[in-house]
C-alpha cells in the first residue's frame, strides 16, 4: 500500500464529504464536515482493509492523512 492508495480508500468510504483536494498533509479534524464519526468509520477502514488495531493513544496522535498512513505502516 502506498499512501495515494490510502487517500482513494478514504474518498471512497468517506464519499458523503468534499474530499476532492485531500492529500497527505490534510488535517483530518479540519475537513469540512468532519465529526467524530467520521473517526470511527476511518479507524473501521484501517482495521478491515489493513487488519491493523489502533490503540486510543495512537489515535489521539493521528491529525492527518500522513499520520495515519505512518501509524498503518508501523502497525500492520
């Protein structure tokens, strides 16, 4: 996986947002719309698509795209 695949994984599951302009450096919590939903639905997608658990902590640390791609990349 390499992390434009991650950025088209999350357009496709989050496709209800203006996900048009994300890129690596994107702060999650800044895309319009966001809520904590949207959080719970990414943390699904990593754990289903990439068989990786988060921990609460790490999580807490994840603020962009890039972010979670590295906390995937170290966990999986």
């Amino acid at each position: 996986m390499n992390i434009e695949a991650l950025i088209n994984k999350i357009r496709e599951e989050l496709d209800d947002l203006d996900l048009a302009h994300l890129e690596p450096d994107t702060v999650l919590r800044e895309i319009e719309g966001w809520s904590s939903l949207y959080g719970l639905i990414l943390m699904a997608l990593v754990s289903t698509e990439y068989n990786v658990d988060l921990s609460g902590q790490q999580i807490q640390r994840i603020r962009t795209v890039r972010d979670l791609y590295d906390a995937i990349q170290k966990n999986g």
